[in-house]
C-alpha cells in the first residue's frame, strides 16, 4: 500500500489538490479492497520493517519447516479481549467520553480496555530461513461492557461514541522464533491507522478530514473527532513457546515512531494475554504442587464433615459441566481467618486503579474460571487421578457475563493454577499463581481447593464451593470463599442428564423446629373432616414428585393488610426441592438414572418433611431469600417451616457476635397455607405466605414479619373445575325457578280462599320478578345471575358444545316461561279484585289504592339508590386505581354508565318488596293480602343468590398463558360489598312487609271484634 507524500513539490495550489486528491482516492481503493473477503495480502513496506525491526530480528532463529504451520499459527497467535495500559506521558492513545457513565450502578470508574490481535495471513512466499512475512489486524478500545470478540473489516477506522471508543489498526510484518528467554514467538509489525486529533493544519485537514467521514463512522451527533491517517505504529508481541503454568504468556508493545513534539504520537501501551485452547497445556509442575497440597489432601476447616463429597473416577466431565466458564460468588467466611487490612488487595488478588474505589467487600467481586485443562490418570495405587489446570479471574459484579467470559488478560486480578484430584479424597488442590509468573516461582504463593458436594442442607446449597488461602503462614490476609449456587431442582434435572455419576441427596436438620411451630399453630380441625388438600396420593416416589411440583409457586403477590396497594406487588418464588425421601424430581424417561430411595418405617403421607427456596422481590421487601425445610400437613394444607438466611457478606457489619449457622441466620418462621382442591371450582385459589423473625426488633438481623396473598394460581383440574361450576349454576337456577313458581303457586292458592282484601296487594311488586324470567325467553340472557367471569384479552369459555348445557338452557326456558305464566295470572286476580274494590269503594266513598303513586315513589327511591351507589364506587375506585381521565375516551365513559345502569337494573327483582311496603304504608289496608310462604320464600331466593355470588369468585381466563392480576380486586370489593348491603335490605324489606301484615292484622281483628261487640250491644237494646 502506498503512504500518503508529507510533502509534494508545489507549483501551484491547483497541482497540490489534485496530487492530494489522486493520493487519497488511491489510498481509499487500497483500503476498500481489504475489505474484499477475496483480497490478496500484499506487503510493500519490508525494507521498512527490517530497519525498525532490527533489534528484534537480530535474535530470531531458523524456523523449523511446517507442512501446517500457516493455519496453526494465525490460530496460536491471535487473541482476543486482551488488556492494555499506557505509560503515563500526556499523550493518550485515545479520547474517552465518560460523561454518561455516571448513569452506570458503577460509576465513572466502571470501564475496561480490551485489545485483540487477529493474525489475518501468513505468507509462503516471502518466507526466508528465520522469518515469515504476516499480517494482522487489531481492535483496541475503551469501553464499558461491549467486547471485541469479533474481527473487524479490513480497514482502518476509529469510533468515539458515550462510554465507547475504540480503534482499528492494520499491520505486516514478520513473524521470528528466538531461544532466548526460555525460547518464544516474536511478531513485529509496522501499522496504519485513523488517528483522532485536535491539530489544525491547513494541508493536512483539508484532505484528512475527508477520510474521517470515510474511516470514522462520522454521525450528526457530533461525538467524532477529526481524524488523520497515520502509518507509523510498530507492535511486537511475544508469545510463550510451551503453554504450561510457569509460561502461556503473551505479552506486547505497540509505540509510536513520531517524535515526540508531533500531533500524532502517543505514549507507549503495554498488551497482555494467554495462550487459548488452540495450543496444547503442557502439565509440569509437580515440584510447585506439593508445596500447596502436602499433605493431601489439605485439610480445610471451612469443609463441613457430614456433607458428602464426590469422589467419582469421572472429574474431568464434572469440572467441565460445573466449573469450565463459570462464574462464582464470593462470599466472606464466617470462621474469621486473617484480616483486609490493604485496600490494595483483596484476598490474593491485586487491586489497582479503578478497583481500589470498589473494594468495599465480596459483594463487588466474582470470580471466573475459564481455559480450563483436565488430564485423568491412574497412580501407582490404581486410583483413579487427574491433573487440572484452570484461570481464575477476578471481576467486578458491574462486568457482564460474557464480557468476563471472553477476557484473557493477565493481572493482579488473574490466579494461574494447577493442581491434583485423587477421587478417593474429593478434593482438587491447586496452586495458584499471580498475574504474569514468568520463570520463577515467587509469585505461587496461593492454595485453592474445589469441592463437590452431594449432601444438600439447609445451609449448604450449593453445587461446588472452594477455598483460595495464602500458603504463607504469616500472611493476614482474609481466605477467600466462592461458591456456584444453581437451583438445585435445575441442577438435578441437568446433573442426572449429563452427569449420571452424580448422586445428590438431601439432609433434613430442623424438623423438630418445624413441629414445634405447627404445635404452636394450632391448625383448624374441622378443615381435616370436610375439605382435602394436595397430598401424595399413594406415597410413592413418583406421587412425591407431583407433589413438589404442585406445592411450588411462581407469581405476584400482595400484603394481605393491603389488598387495594396495587404498588406493592412483589413477585415470589417458592421452589420446592425435596418432598420426603425424594430429592429433586421423578422423570420415567431418566428413572434408571435416580438413585433407588428406601421409604422411611415411619413415613406418613399427612406429615412430609420438605425444603426448598423462597425468594420475594419487590421494593416493599427489598429481595428476601430464604432456604427453608421443615414439614407440610397434608391435612390441613400448610407447610410450618424453619428459613435461613445467607448473612455472611454483610457479616463483618456486626459489632456484636449474633447466633449464625455457618453465616446463615436461621432465626426465621415460615408458613405456607395452600387453598383446599374441594373448593377451587367456587373460589380462586391463592396461596398466603407469612415470613417472620424471631428476632428482638433491636436485633441489626431483625425485619419486620411478611404476609403475602399470591394472585390466583393455575392448576392442571382448572377446566374441569370450570365445567363443574357451570353444572352447578346451571341446577341451582333450576331450583330456584322451581322454588319461585311454587312460592307463586302458593300465593295463587291463598288468594282464591283468603278473605283478607286482595286488592291490596301491589302489582308493581307482583310483575318485578318477571323481569328475571322474561331473560332467558326473549334474548340469549342469564336467569337470576350472570356467569362471573374475569373480562381479559384471551378467549372465553365456550360452553354452547357441550350438549347437557342445552339440554338444561331449553328447561330453563320452559320453566321460566311457566313460572312467568303464573305470575301474570297473580297479576290478573289482583287486577281484577282492585276494580271491583274501586266499584265498592265509589260507592262507599272510602280511599281507593292507586298504584300510580306506588310506582312514582319506588322509582324515586331506585333513582336516589343508583346514585348512591355510584358515589360509593367512585370512592372506592379512588381508594385503589383510576385511570386519569385524559387515558378514557368520552364514547367509553357511555359505555361504562350503561354497563352501571344494566348491572343496577339487575338488582330491581331484589328489590321486589318495596313497592307493597310503600303500598303499605299509603293505603292503611288492613288483613295480611300476602301469604308468609310467598314473600319470605321469593326474599329466601335472593337471599342466597347474592350469598352465593359473595362466596363465588370470577373464573380467570388463562387463555395463552395469560394469569389474572389483583387490579381486578377493586371491582371484586365493590361486588362484595353489594351483595352484603342488598342482601341485608332484602331481608329488611320481608321484616317490615311481615311487621306491617301482623300489625294490619290486629288492626282488623281489633275492628271485627268492635263491630261484633256493637252488634251484641244492640241486640241486647233490643231485647
């Protein structure tokens, strides 16, 4: 590639613009074909090379002939996600713009520098004795958490944005082999690059500042700085020629050949990186891993003795599955060993810069274990062996994952390790080296130990932990403790998939607690008589299993004392683990690969220990998790349990000694009530979670207790259920269309023999009812009651398939329309009796019934009632959730009132009463028109309508895996609340019609007897 001229031989300006514009078109023809995935590798610059090359080429050695050593070069010596760090000079590589990063939960602080290196070609034909012409390519950055895994497009190019920067440089050079230093990979390379400047020179921003909008990605937004080209950046990179604990380096220097005093130079910056899977780990240091591991193995005090350990043959399988690219938790020890006296270091690790701010506790850091070597082996015992190599790395907890996973840089914050496994022992012991080891030893002074164990706890919950202490005696640093902790349910049903050998149980510690709080509980005994809750119906393992599965939870919740605080919904996790003897869960797909569990003598279906998890999220209890076991009463559906909680990394925040277990508070009571199976199809099971410590409130370990009420959850019987209930509904409108045409029946009978004034009765409160059965004749309306149902986007149920459903609608129908029939000719008696009561009473001159009032004034209370209730509702709905009114369109607020007006006229029929208590009241008749069987028999009927629809909850729709929310409550209250208030001014409206016929009654009676008494008296006169 040809370099652009520094300077040209002016004639005149117009000559220097077009010699500067035929050099850049060049150039850019140059650069666009490297992006060609065809392009031939063409190397113009190797006189250059050697000369600034010089002091490296003079050490190189004769290359060895390789029939595959271009492929397995460009593989061994590219990298990716290395660090870099330049010399502090005043002349930065790049600029960085931190001003967002504020935003960043770490700060300003939170960012890293990654460079990877490709080895693009390797030449055969310009290959001498000792050296081999190559080209690579390098993207260099700043950025918070984008790695730079992927190769870029053959060209230079520079990108400035918020929180990222980075740069793109082409390279050729040579590739040498030298013996020095214990024998290592040179490549030294001469680049180009766009270079970010602030420099205005007249020439060269003229024609640069064109190349920025080509090779800077230049944006409106204004974040790209000027750019020029710059082709004088020379990189040598060392590379390590074994791959073993004691080498595997990579190291390297990328400097400017600018003086000084010139726009582009820049300080030097210094690479690192190790050596990957494509080059073969070469295990040697078994001179080094006695001095961590003698005696093996260590024995470490933090292990406790009755978990089990694996101590399979299969190590290499397990450390891959397990521990290869995984990330863990540190954790502080709850056995104090040495102190953290140096901010500057954290356990073995050096911090530095950026990580000094952040080392406040384990709760900053996590480690990471990847490039991970396993050699399985047998001793001279005929045990089985292996010897592991890993890196573990140090990050920050503001790192992403796979940004961590792809780093290869080494540090301070980098422990190279090697070590053994002998499966009769269960534990790997490794030696661990810091940063760069280089030839010497000095820098292994770390012991690491990994265990496997397969007893679970209520404590111990994790499926591999590990131990890094200092091999120094004398040294106070704090031991650091990392753990992976899965959900074992997940564990296991990956673990017996992949991992057959792994045999995981679990060790019950805290049953005893566990019946002492259900003893103190006192549960409610007529629940066991009447109502069945989940139970493992034969006892059988795979029984347990669905057991465990139906006693998890996965949903939202509320505080109980808060039903209407919609803001406080918290979402919670309850994973069952263990159900008896069962750990885990039964598949018969994998169930040759489970270990045969022998039930107890003295197992029982009502009383089974479980454990598990329990997490609860949400800014109200700001994250709760708790391992807990204990026992579940199938009886009564309740699990009484003993929680713990992992206190261990703000453990060194107490002053005073507080009673742990291993680091685990343990003082907390737990109590999980499961809704009954017989009644899930009437109401909508919920399970409540209570949570409390027994703790003093002025203990630092002390909350406040937890009572939650999980949203309706769904279960497997859920259509079923559904289907039952409509059954039922639709008998028990059935049995009150029968009651109602007997009660009208009755009535019919009375008034044929009654001698009390019939006229009396008003017609208004006879045709009321009808408005109830005229429903199902004229439209497609529901009788007596709607069917309750949660309204939500999925689709409804549709029950017109079903046969028996039409069968009992057509009945319906038939005794609607006979019980209508019946009513019209109780209406058409009393018609009848009120004109012949008109005639009498003309004649007589006494007052007449005149139902027109009567009517007037029962709308006037219904109009009064209906507004009342719409005040009612509009506090209500203040009280829980509104929507502003500027979200609710005016044709929906028309629909909203109509929707009242149609839900309010469905209470009228309650109401049926109320024109004869008026009538009552007006008219002064007297006798008893209305037979007691009748009204109290109609005020029976809506009595236990509205106490039903009060017990019944709506059906949920969870059509498309849609489950109903608690915002729904406000309208669930309202209902509630109504039929409590209409069902008591029913049964007040039957008390007084029955108060004013008794007293109507007497009335009469006491007329009668004055009129016989007259009549005696003038009989007596006249004898």
């Amino acid at each position: 590639m040809g370099t652009l001229p520094l300077m040209l031989p002016l004639r005149s300006s117009c000559m220097v613009w077009l010699l500067v514009f035929f050099s850049l078109a060049t150039s850019f023809k140059a650069f666009a074909k490297w992006d060609d995935p065809s392009v031939v590798y063409t190397y113009y610059r190797f006189a250059e090379i050697q000369e600034k090359c010089g002091p490296v080429l003079s050490s190189a050695s004769e290359l060895k002939p390789d029939d595959n050593g271009s492929s397995r070069i460009k593989k061994e010596l590219s990298f990716v996600n290395g660090d870099w760090e330049q010399e502090p000079g005043g002349a930065p590589l790049m600029p960085f713009d931190d001003k967002e990063m504020h935003r960043s939960p770490a700060g300003r602080g939170s960012f890293l520098k990654l460079a990877s290196f490709w080895l693009v070609d390797v030449d055969p034909v310009r290959r001498a004795r000792n050296m081999v012409s190559v080209s690579g390519i390098i993207k260099i950055g700043i950025t918070e958490r984008q790695p730079f895994s992927y190769r870029p497009g053959w060209a230079p190019k520079f990108r400035k944005d918020p929180g990222f920067s980075s740069m793109t440089i082409l390279f050729e050079g040579v590739y040498i082999e030298s013996d020095e230093n214990g024998g290592e990979r040179l490549i030294c390379l001469l680049g180009t690059s766009m270079m970010p400047t602030t420099t205005t020179n007249q020439l060269n921003a003229s024609h640069e500042l064109v190349a920025a909008d080509v090779y800077g990605d230049k944006h409106e937004d204004g974040h790209q700085p000027p750019l020029v080209q710059d082709d004088q950046i020379m990189l040598v990179l060392r590379y390590s020629k074994t791959f073993s604990l004691m080498s595997g380096n990579i190291s390297g220097e990328m400097k400017s050949l600018h003086e000084r005093s010139d726009f582009k130079y820049f300080d030097r910056v210094h690479l690192s990186s190790h050596l990957d899977h494509h080059s073969k780990y070469q295990f040697g240091a078994e001179e080094l891993v006695p001095k961590a591991c003698s005696p093996y193995p260590y024995q470490d005090s933090l292990v406790d003795e009755e978990v089990f350990l694996f101590k399979d043959d299969n190590i290499c399988n397990t450390l891959r599955r397990l521990v290869s690219n995984g990330m863990f938790d540190i954790v502080h020890s709850w056995i104090s060993v040495g102190s953290n006296d140096d901010a500057n270091r954290f356990g073995p690790f050096v911090l530095s810069g950026m990580s000094k701010d952040n080392s406040g506790g384990s709760n900053n850091f996590r480690l990471y274990v990847q490039n991970l070597h396993c050699d399985p082996g047998i001793d001279e015992n005929n045990i089985e062996t292996a010897r592991v190599f890993a890196l573990f790395r140090l990050i920050h907890s503001w790192e992403v994952g796979y940004t961590s996973a792809s780093r290869t840089g080494l540090s301070g914050l980098t422990l190279s390790a090697e070590g053994m496994w002998r499966s009769s022992e269960g534990q790997l012991c490794m030696i661990g080296c810091l940063g760069i080891v280089g030839t010497t030893s000095e820098r292994c002074n770390s012991r690491i130990c990994l265990y496997f164990p397969l007893t679970f706890t209520i404590t111990q919950r994790t499926a591999v932990f590990g131990t890094i202490t200092s091999l120094n005696d004398k040294d106070s640093r704090t031991r650091l403790w990392f753990e992976k902790v899965k959900r074992p349910d997940l564990i296991i049903e990956g673990g017996y998939k992949w991992n057959p050998e792994l045999k995981w149980s679990y060790k019950y510690s805290k049953i005893m607690q566990a019946k002492a709080l259900q003893t103190r509980s006192k549960p409610f005994v007529l629940a066991k008589l009447f109502l069945q809750y989940p139970y493992p119906y034969d006892g059988s393992i795979s029984s347990l299993s669905f057991l465990a599965d139906g006693l998890s939870l996965f949903t939202s919740a509320v505080p109980c004392a808060f039903p209407k605080a919609h803001g406080q919904r918290s979402s919670v996790t309850l994973r069952v683990l263990s159900s008896g003897p069962l750990f885990g869960r039964y598949s018969l797909q994998r169930s040759a690969s489970y270990q045969v569990v022998e039930q107890s003598s003295d197992f029982s279906a009502e009383m089974i220990e479980t454990s598990g998890h329990l997490s609860i999220t949400g800014e109200h209890f700001n994250n709760i998790s708790l391992s807990f076991e204990g026992i579940y009463d199938s009886t009564v559906g309740k699990m009484y349990l003993v929680a713990c909680r992992d206190v261990r990394n703000i453990q060194k925040n107490f002053k005073e000694e507080v009673n742990l277990e291993r680091g685990m508070d343990c003082q907390f009571e737990v109590k999980v009530e499961y809704p009954p199976k017989d009644t899930r199809w009437l109401k909508n099971p919920d399970i409540r979670i209570s949570v409390c410590s027994k703790r003093s409130k002025d203990d630092p370990l002390y909350f406040e207790p937890v009572n939650l009420k999980s949203d309706p959850i769904y279960y497997n019987q859920q259509h079923a259920d559904v289907i039952f209930r409509k059954n039922f509904e639709e008998i028990l409108k059935l049995l009150m269309l029968t009651m109602a045409s007997v009660c009208t029946r009755s009535q019919l009978h009375y008034i044929s023999n009654a001698v009390d004034p019939i006229a009396y009765i008003s017609r208004a409160m006879i045709y009321i009812p009808a408005v109830d059965y005229i429903s199902p004749l004229i439209s497609t309306g529901e009788i007596f009651f709607k069917w309750k149902v949660f309204e939500s986007n999925g689709s409804k149920y549709d029950f017109r398939r079903y046969e028996r459903f039409r069968v009992l609608g057509y009945i319906i129908k038939v005794l609607s329309l006979y019980t209508l029939l019946l009513t019209f000719s109780l209406g058409k008696k009393v018609s009848e009796s009120h004109t012949r009561e008109i005639a009498q009473g003309q004649k007589q001159q006494r007052r007449l019934p005149n139902e027109k009032r009567i009517i007037l004034i029962t709308s006037a209370v219904l109009v009064i009632g209906f507004l009342v209730t719409q005040v009612t509702r509009g506090m209500i709905a203040v009280e829980t959730m509104s929507l502003p009114d500027e979200f609710v369109h005016e044709r929906s607020r028309i629909l909203e009132w109509l929707k009242e007006i149609d839900g309010y006229l469905l209470l009228v029929p309650d109401l049926f009463l109320l024109p004869q208590v008026v009538a009552n009241t007006l008219w002064r008749n007297k006798g008893t028109p209305l037979r007691k069987f009748y009204y109290m028999g109609l005020t029976s009927l809506r009595v236990v309508l509205h106490v039903y629809d009060y017990i019944r909850d709506p059906v949920p729709d969870y059509s498309f895996g849609v489950y109903l929310h608690y915002p729904y409550s406000n309208l669930d209250l309202y209902s509630k609340l109504g039929n409590i208030v209409v069902a008591v001014i029913v049964i007040i409206l039957a008390l007084i019609v029955y108060k004013q016929q008794k007293s109507n009654h007497r009335e009469l009676n006491r007329e009668v007897r004055l009129e016989e008494e007259h009549k005696a008296q003038g009989s007596c006169h006249q004898a």
